[in-house]
C-alpha cells in the first residue's frame, strides 16, 4: 500500500474517493497552525494538492510547492498557468465524477407529477442552487416569464432562507401555479434530477458545476452559462454565452415543444457516463504513477 500526502483548499470529493482504494495510504494534511508559524516549523507540502475555487495565500503557496496540482476544469489550470504559480508539467485536469442515476426518469416524473400536481404532460424546467442570487435566479424567473410554449412545470430547489425569501415574490407571479419551490434538505435530489426534462443554471459562479453533471445522468438536457466551468462538457447548444443569454428562451421553447430534446437526453447521458468513480480513479492512478517515477 503507497502513503500518499494530500491536502485540499475546498473540494473533497477526489480525496473521498482515493481513501476508498485499497491502493493507498492516504494522509490528508491539515492547514498549518499560528503557533507552528510562529515557531517557524518546515512547513509539510502534499504529494497532491486538490485546489478549486478563488487563490489565497495559502493555495498559491501549495500550488508552488506540492509535487502535484489537481484542478477540475482546464478553465482553473488555465488561470494557475496564467499567473505564473506553477508549471504546465506539475498540473493536472481531473473533472469530478457523478454516481449512477437509481431511479428510472419514466417513474420519477410520473411521481414527482402526481406529487406536486403538475400537468400530466408537461415539460419539467428544473432550477438547483445553495445560492440563488449567484446562482442566477432572476435569470431563471426570466426565461420561464418569457416561453411562448407554456406547456411546463416547474421546480427551484434551494436552502431555506432563499426558498423562503422567494415564496413572496412567486406568489406575485402569473406563472405561480406552475412553479413549486422545495427545500433541498426535504427532498430526494435523484428523484428530482430523474424527474426533470430540462435543467437551467444561469449561475454566476465560475467553480465547476457539479449539478450539470448529476442532471446529464439522470437523462436531463442542461443550459450553463459560460461563466461556470461545466460549460468545457457540453456543446455550443447548451452554453449560455451569459446567465441572461436571450437565446436561451428560444431554445428552452424548442425543447418545450418536443424538438430533439430525446437525443439531447439521450446523449447526455451517454457524456455523464464517461465520468464514473472507476474512469477518475484510474486517472488519479495515472498522476500519482507520475510522482513515483
């Protein structure tokens, strides 16, 4: 069994899933104390060094120094290259994996239908965020204010407190009978992922969108913006050029009305399929190969 050191700024899940190979030896480092500062202790760099999200100190300092820097989008390896923080070589791009979709999509929108007393027929448009003003609720409001086809039902999932503070202003709604707000804590989200025909994340936020891929594998067509990194997964048709892209709305009537959304279903489940646990494990083999070496 090989002892690898790793440490992480943000982002558990790779870690998660090296500690569940038997493979390993994995010793996660924890963030240097004051008192080992102010003693002017050496300072343990990792083997691996998980970085996503926005630079400080003290990633800038482990993206210098630790033998390897795993990144989930080629967008994050772009900006570490961009300021100089490390080289090319010491680098490496592992998306996040999605676990396997349980539920049948024909059965869970049938319950989810029944449930919350959609119309029987209609198109599921489903909005997730733990942020829903960076998330681009307004935006998500927008686009469903603005379909011609209103053949849909639809679902925002979210905290407490953002679910709460927008209860109000879809109660103000004309469209209100068609949107049903949930708490991500009372639900199950694989049978809302199941359930949805089309998942839209207007979201501001840069970070690799996890949820993109846990929809593509429940069989659901995705829209993101641009600005998130989940965009390097999916083609021109579901990129949003920005959270408030008018010609999302074209698109989303498109999918409304029936026009290939069965083959952009399809075939995003096909993509998600290609980021399984097993594909990433071998990946971080393949890295941590490197190291040995």
């Amino acid at each position: 069994m090989k002892t690898i050191k790793v440490f992480t700024n943000k982002d558990r899940q790779l870690i998660e899933l090296l500690k569940s190979s038997e493979l390993y030896d994995v010793q996660e480092l924890k963030k240097q104390s004051f008192l080992s500062k102010v003693l002017m202790q050496k300072k343990e760099y990792p083997d691996l060094y998980f970085h996503s999200g926005k630079f400080d100190e003290e990633s800038i300092d482990m993206i210098k120094n630790a033998k390897k820097v795993i990144v989930n989008s080629f967008d994050q390896r772009y900006k570490i290259l961009s300021q100089n923080y490390t080289t090319k070589e010491n680098i490496e791009v592992v998306y996040p994996f999605v676990e396997p979709c349980s539920i049948k999509p024909k059965d869970a929108k049938s319950n989810i239908i029944q449930k919350y007393n959609f119309e029987k027929n209609s198109t599921i448009i489903l909005f997730v965020s733990n942020n829903f003003k960076m998330g681009g609720i307004k935006e998500f409001v927008h686009i469903l204010s603005h379909l011609n086809d209103t053949r849909f039902s639809a679902i925002i999932v979210g905290n407490d407190k953002d679910v709460e503070r927008l209860q109000f202003a879809i109660n103000q709604n004309p469209q209100k009978d068609k949107i049903k707000l949930l708490c991500k804590k009372d639900i199950d989200m694989n049978e809302i992922y199941s359930a949805s025909d089309i998942y839209i994340t207007p979201t501001y936020m840069e970070n690799f969108s996890v949820n993109v891929l846990k929809a593509m594998i429940c069989k659901t067509a995705v829209f993101v913006s641009a600005t998130n990194a989940a965009r390097e997964i999916v083609d021109v048709f579901a990129t949003m050029s920005e959270p408030n892209d008018p010609s999302t709305i074209f698109k989303v009537d498109a999918l409304v009305a029936g026009h290939e959304i069965k083959q952009i279903k399809k075939q995003n489940k096909k993509i998600a399929k290609k980021f399984s646990k097993e594909r990433k494990l071998q990946e971080l083999d393949k890295i941590i190969e490197k190291i040995s070496t």
